[in-house]
C-alpha cells in the first residue's frame, strides 16, 4: 500500500517570517521523517506525506497537533487541516471484472493494482477514518464481482423417507378459492378462521413441541427496528431494498394536516406531494427478522454465569419484507408470521442446543406433521473462500436450512422449500452488541420458524381435508373453524 497525502494547514495569518524557525523545528523532530516536502505560503503550511506503513491520514493528524504547538507559541493560530489531493495505492486479491466506483474518490484500476484520488476534503474526513472503510468497501466490491451468479453452497444432511402426497395441488390457490384467505395488498394475506385456526395450530405445536420443552421464555418486542440496531447487524448495508421503511409525521397538529384533509375531502385520493410534506426521513423500519432488536435489549448487559444458556423466543411481531417479483401464494409473502428462537452461551452450550433442536424440530416433522423433509448445511459463496461455516460435519458455526417437498411444484428431485433454519453466527453479534459474560467468549444464533412455510409444506403434501390429516396433528386444530358463508 501506498499513502500519498498532499493537504495543507491553514493559519490564522501570514507566517513567512517564521520560514527558518520552523525549518529548524521539523529538522528537529524525528515525528516529521515521513514528511516528504513542505512549503509555507503567507498564510497556509502545504504538506506532502508519503509512507507505506502507517497511513498518511493519521500522521497528518499528529503533524497537525505538533505545528499547532509550534505556531502557538508564535502567537499564530492553526484553523484546519485540508486534503488537497490523497493518492492511495493498494493490491486487490484478484483483478476486478469490471470497473469500481466509490464515493468521495476517483477510482482507477491498473491489473490488480487499485488507486484511489480523493480531492478537496475537510478536517471531518481525515478524522473520522473514511479512508479504512473507502478501502475496506472496495476490496468487498471486487470480491462481491466474483461472486455474481454463484450459488450458495448446499449439502443435504439428512433426509426423511418418501411420503405418498394426497395430491399435489397449490395450497395458496385452492384456500383462495376456498375463501379460507384473501390477499390484501402485496404480498400481505388476511387469513379467514379455517387459515387462521392453521396457522395457529402451526404456532401452538412449535411452542409446545420445540420451544417450551427446550426452555425458552417469551419476549415481547416492538415492530419498529431501528436503524442504529440495523447498522449494528448488518441488515441495512446487507438487503436495504427488502426493508419497509417508516417514517413519523412531522407534526401531530390538526393545523399542518390542513392542507393534506382538503386535498383528501375534495379529492378522494390522497395527494402524496402533500403526504411527504408531512413526513420526516425514515429512521427505522418494520421488523425483518426478530433478533435484532433482541440483541438491541441486551446490549452493553452481562449475562451470568447462572443464566446461560440465555434461551429467548419473539411471537409477538410479523416480519415485513419488500419481495417485489418473487412473490407466491402464502410461501413467498411481504408480511410473514415467524416464531424467532435467540439463543446465546457458550461454544459448547450451542452445540448441545443445536442437537436438541434439531431433535424437537425432527420430531415434529416426522410425528406430527409427517412430512416428507430435509435437512442441508448451506454457506453463503462468500463465507465459502473463507472457509467458515458449515464446511466441515462438525462445525458448529453455520446454517443449517430445513427444506419440504412442494408436490405441486413438481418433481421430488427438485421442488423444496427452505421452511425454517437454524444458525449459529459465533460471536459476531455478541461483539457488535457487546453482549458479555463474567468469563470467556460468548457466541449466539438464533432459528426462524416460518408458520406460513409449515402450512406450505403441511397442506402441500396433506391436502385441504382435515380427513387426511394425521392424528397427532388434528389435535392441535379441533374443532376446526367452519368457513362462514357469504352469500
Ligand atoms: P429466502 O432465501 O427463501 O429468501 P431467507 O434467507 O431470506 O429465505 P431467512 O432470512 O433465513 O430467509 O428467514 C428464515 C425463515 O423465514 C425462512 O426459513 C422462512 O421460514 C421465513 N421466510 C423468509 N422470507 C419469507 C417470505 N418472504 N415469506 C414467508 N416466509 C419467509
Ligand atoms: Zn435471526
Ligand atoms: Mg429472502
């Protein structure tokens, strides 16, 4: 890497005669051997700071607090540092594919040698330490290059016997034309009582079967996730356009809403000019995924010894995500309903966690649902390079995905649906949250259970009649709801 700054110090009056003694001076100071020229004109100190080790930036600063002292005892103020021009050179792992870009800087791209110019910026950029993430962001852009169109990594683990369907009809279809559930929106169903009383029942056997017996106790958190908490896991830098993003009113005050109530009275629609008038910028969203804010009400606490494992679980929140084209039926929705289970302890207490849920899990889908099913390890491509999760059989950090065969959608060999997964990210969100314990290293994860993706798979291979329904299910539905009629 190299560091080439060229940024200057600007004086609160002209200095010329001081041309000698600060010579002297830096000649004097070993702080000031990567100084590569200096030039004092009237009443600005132009620098050239060229190094290979530390980053310019941050000598800049030093330099920066060592003049101050200097001139001030010339009766001279120091009133900000400038970049003038910032070259940084560094070396990509591999060439990039195409062009990259990045904000406040010129990019250029010569093999895998990458460079960047940044011009003309304040004091704040120096001191706030863009410069790492700028180079940070864009050795992840060229890696994110040479991911494009790969897939995930998927190894099947175990796998259920074949199980007869009774038919292979689409569920989310034949409910609608059932009645038993109508769309409202995108994406968003509302479910009639025959759909509800399922998606209930779903509910009911994954607190009684998995969650209750392995010891979790309810939370209850709010459907607002803020940014602050999204910055922290990585949700709003990993997927801002699945986010449902909110936004207060500006004013709560019958008179700012005027205009918008007129405009609404006269014209039976409403005017969205006038609506943004009243709108402040987002700062938070709809809940995504239940654990951020979990951690968000744990963060800074330490956790005694007496209570780890911390075994946690959220009911109470629908999760909202922008799916735009890859919608379908109740599987693929824009508001899903989830039981979210946190988990957080030691290496090996998430271990032992992970073998008793996935025999909970195990259980339900062979004795009461008696699905056809299976289990993979899947890692995203770009962990893979890494060599992380789920590589080996016994890792313990990674995602296992729970997937059912969709007999409508065809061939047994292909058509599964991921309908829950249980991770374990070690102590990625403990750290960023600083979750900690009175001794050694905490990690966490957490498992989704999608209730809409179990009535998938449930309906899909069993079918709409509580007739063919095994037992073992029908108990956790009776009596089944009638669906009202309407004439
Ligand atoms: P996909 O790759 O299918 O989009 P995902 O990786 O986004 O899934 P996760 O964030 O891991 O899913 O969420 C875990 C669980 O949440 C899934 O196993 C599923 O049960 C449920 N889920 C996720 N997205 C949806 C959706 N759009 N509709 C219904 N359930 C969903
Ligand atoms: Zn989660
Ligand atoms: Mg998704």
């Amino acid at each position: 890497m190299k560091f080439d700054l060229q940024c200057s110090i600007q004086l609160s009056k002209k200095a010329d005669e001081l041309k000698e003694e600060l010579e002297a001076f830096i000649k004097g100071e070993e702080l000031f051997s990567s100084l590569e020229s200096y030039e004092l004109k009237a009443d600005r100190l132009h620098l050239r700071i060229v190094s290979d080790v530390k980053r310019s930036h941050e000598i800049a600063l030093r330099f920066y607090k060592k003049f101050a002292q200097f001139f001030g005892k010339k009766k001279i103020g120091v009133r900000g540092i400038h970049i003038d021009r910032y070259h940084i050179s560094f070396e990509a792992e591999r060439q990039p594919k195409k062009a990259v870009s990045i904000p406040f800087a010129e990019v250029t791209v010569d093999g895998t040698l990458i460079a960047m110019t940044i011009t003309d910026k304040g004091e704040e950029f120096l001191r706030q330490n863009y410069v790492d993430r700028m180079i940070r962001r864009i050795r992840e852009k060229i890696d994110m290059q040479h991911y494009e169109g790969k897939k995930e990594y998927w190894r099947a683990i175990w796998q259920s016997e074949e199980k007869e369907p009774v038919w292979n009809k689409d569920p989310s279809e034949e409910m609608q034309r059932a009645g038993w559930i109508t769309l409202l929106g995108k994406g968003k169903w509302f479910y009639f009582p025959p759909a509800a009383a399922l998606m209930r029942a779903m509910e009911r056997i994954a607190f009684q079967e998995v969650v209750m017996p392995l010891g979790f106790k309810e939370v209850i958190e709010p459907m607002h996730v803020s940014f602050d908490t999204w910055i922290k896991t990585g949700h709003l830098e990993g997927m801002p356009g699945e986010i449902y993003y909110i936004s207060e009113p500006k004013n709560r005050e019958a008179e700012e809403w005027e205009r918008f109530v007129d405009l609404l009275k006269i014209q039976r629609e409403v005017d969205e000019t006038e609506l943004l008038k009243n709108l402040k910028p987002p700062k938070a969203g709809v809940c995504y995924a239940q654990c951020p804010n979990i951690y968000t009400a744990l963060a800074g606490k330490t956790i005694a010894k007496a209570s780890l494992p911390l075994l946690l679980v959220d009911r109470s929140t629908p999760s909202d995500r922008y799916e735009a084209g890859g919608k379908h039926g109740i599987e693929r929705v824009d508001e899903f309903h989830r039981i979210e289970i946190v988990y957080i302890g030691t290496r090996d207490q998430l271990l032992q966690l992970k073998e008793k849920l996935v025999e909970r899990y195990r259980h339900v889908f062979e004795n009461i649902l008696d699905l056809e099913w299976r289990m993979a390890t899947v890692t995203p491509f770009y962990l893979q390079q890494a060599g992380i999760a789920g590589m080996e059989e016994d890792a313990v950090k990674g995602t296992i995905d729970f997937e059912a065969w969709l007999p409508y959608r065809g061939d047994r060999s292909r058509e599964w649906l991921e309908i829950q997964n249980i991770s374990i990210v070690g102590d990625k969100y403990t750290r960023a949250f600083t979750i900690k314990t009175q001794r050694g290293d905490l990690w966490s994860g957490c498992s989704g259970i999608g209730l809409e993706r179990w009535m998938v798979a449930f309906l899909a291979q069993k079918g709409m009649d509580p007739e063919h329904w095994p037992d073992e299910f029908r108990k956790y539905v009776e009596p089944f709801p009638d669906m009202p009629e309407f004439l």
